[in-house]
C-alpha cells in the first residue's frame, strides 16, 4: 500500500466523517449493549482472570479446534481484500457468526482464532471475499462499518484494536504465502484455529514466524532536540523514527546502533528498550521500540536510498506536533496534506506515537 492509497482513504473517511455523523452515535449505543451483555466492562462479575483465558484459548488451539457450537458463541472481526471492518471511529465492528449467514464449513475455512474478551467470548477474524458478491454490501449495512483500508486503520485505531487486527492480517498472509511445507515440498493443510500448518507428507509442523524490527527514536545528548525520519512510503508531511529489522547475529542494541549509523550517520552513545507492538505491514514483525542518545556534534549524513529527509525537530516541535495529532489526528494529516501545516508524528495505533510520547512525558 502506497501513500497515495493511504490518503485516498483517508480522504474517504474524512468526507464519511462529515455526511454520516450518526453513525458514530448509533455505534456508542451499541457498544453500551455489547458491554453490559458480554464485556461487563463496569463490573467484575463473570469475567476470567488472564490465566484461565490463556488456557482456554490454548485447550482450544491445542485439542478442540474451532467448532460450530465455539463460532456461534463468538464475535468476528471482518476482513474484505485485507481491509478491516470498522466503525468511522475507527473501532471495530465486531459482528456475530450468525449475522453472515454463511455455512459453518465455509466460515472454518477462512476464519482464525483471535483471542478471547474478558468474559470469555471467543473471537474471530475471517475473510469474507469468498462468501460471495452479496455479502460485503449486506455487512455494510447491517453493522454500519466499513471496509477501510489497512494502513489507516493501524494508524488510526485504539492500540489494543489494532493490536487484534495486525494479527489476525498478518496470520492470514502467512498462510497464504505458506502453502507447502518447506522441508519436503508437499502441499500442507492448517488447523481450525489457523495457529500452525502440517504437512500431508512429511507431518512437519509449520507456524507463523515474524521478524524483530528495532525502532527508535533519538535524542541529542542535551535532549534540546529529536531525530525523525521520512520514508517514501509515509502519509505526506508524516515523520517518524528510524526503524530497521534486527540481523542475523545480532542483539537488538547493535541492530539499532547500526541502522541509525547507516540511515543517519551518526554514533548512537545509548540505547534504552521502552516498549514493543506487532506490526503486520508489511510483513509479521515484532518492533522491539528503544529511545537513543548520539551526541549531536555530528553532521548527519542521510542515506536516501531508504530514507526521503531526515530533520532534528526542536522539543516543542514535537510536543506541538503530538498534542495536535492526539486531538484530532484526521485533521492534522490532512492540514499538511493541504499545505497548512509542515509535519505530523504518527498517530495513536503505532509505537513510534509510543515512543514519541513517553520521551515528552520523561523529559
Ligand atoms: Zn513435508
């Protein structure tokens, strides 16, 4: 997904935001709903510890796998081509089994277990693309959602929503870039839960794998000032921090000090883990998120083959840039998209936002 697609639908969701402003209130009564039937989120009765969720989702996995009875007493997140359905407060719409009106047989074999709520109510992500033409219209207008495209909806969702949708996208790609087992070359079928493949053959056991990807932001030795970073690929006017997979035989800290040495030229003097979020785009990556010191005596020197600009932004800068995307993130990137404004920090679903706001608060 390019910029351009990124901001065709952010367009989209801004001009949605301004004709159907109903929707989002439609959405804040039936989230009342949900809660006090499923999520009793103001109390604590009927809700599992963390411990008894993880066993059950792994009793699940493990030796029941997914049946009729587990998916009519879940909740789904829908995909269509890879796009989430979500409210136009970029929230999930979770829908039921039995809203789509498909065959048991066919949700199972495009559905993956997501986790589990606090009560105790499975869920799901399944791909809805193969359900038929008729469908994606008919979901449309029974949740109210909409399909919206991937990258935005990271950016733009709650971390813990979008935490959910990175995963389940990210299985959903291994499997379908994984169809034969690596080891003898014969075809491999997945389990109900879509948590690992076998293969018909041999029997190997294949499951999703992900790469580290160390992000972080830097800091002079003064920390009078931030270094952040364009990539092609970003929103237009977004910077953001240097980020780079970790290599084969190294620990985080080389990879970090080694990335911004290379995409920056300049030495890091420390590095400091903060913090770490799954990120599925564009492949399954775990970003390990590091705040960092260089001296800032060094010219930088920016190697644009990966990255279009590299600036330091004064603290205020930043502070500005993050208060003003916190409140109303929509309106901000599109006021650089319009020449208004010069620059924006990621949005609230990603680590560099994070890792931008713990360094304000602690500094
Ligand atoms: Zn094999």
């Amino acid at each position: 997904m390019n910029s351009r697609n990124v901001f065709r639908a952010l367009a989209g969701a801004i001009r949605f935001n301004g004709t159907k402003l109903n929707r989002s209130q439609w959405y804040s009564s039936r989230k009342c709903h949900s809660n006090s039937k499923n999520e009793s989120g103001q109390t604590n009765s009927g809700q599992l510890s963390y411990v008894q969720r993880m066993k059950m989702l792994q009793n699940l996995r493990e030796k029941t796998g997914m049946t009729e009875e587990v998916i009519r007493n879940g909740k789904c997140l829908l995909y269509f081509k890879g796009d989430p359905l979500l409210t136009d407060d970029f929230e999930i719409a979770w829908m039921d089994f039995a809203d789509l009106c498909v065959e048991p047989k066919l949700f199972l074999e495009n559905a993956l277990l997501l986790g589990m709520t606090d009560a105790g109510q499975f869920q799901f992500a399944v791909q809805i693309a193969g359900f038929g033409p008729e469908l994606k219209q008919a979901v449309i207008n029974k949740s109210q959602g909409n399909f919206t495209d991937f990258r935005l909806s990271l950016m733009m969702m709650s971390t813990s929503e979008s935490a959910l949708a990175s995963k389940a996208k990210a299985i959903f790609n291994w499997h379908r870039r994984n169809t034969h087992c690596a080891k003898c070359g014969s075809p491999s079928a997945r389990n109900s839960t879509a948590s690992c493949r076998t293969c018909h053959k041999c029997e190997e056991v294949w499951y999703p794998s992900l790469s580290p990807v160390g992000i972080v932001l830097v800091a002079d030795s003064l920390k009078t000032k931030l270094l952040l970073v364009r990539q092609g690929r970003h929103p237009k006017g977004m910077y953001s921090c240097i980020a780079g997979y970790v290599d084969s035989g190294e620990t985080l800290e080389e990879g970090i000090r080694r990335e911004v040495a290379e995409e920056v030229g300049l030495t890091v003097l420390s590095v400091d883990y903060k913090a770490s979020q799954h990120w599925s785009f564009p492949t399954s990556n775990l970003m390990i998120g590091c705040h960092a010191i260089v001296s800032g005596n060094e010219a930088l020197d920016v190697d644009t083959s990966e990255l279009e600009d590299a600036r330091w932004f004064t603290v205020e800068e930043v502070r500005r840039s993050l208060n003003a995307i916190k409140s109303n993130p929509l309106e901000t990137m599109s006021s650089v998209k319009e020449g208004t404004n010069n620059f924006f920090v990621p949005p609230r679903g990603t680590l560099a936002h994070a890792l931008i706001d713990s360094w304000l608060i602690n500094n």
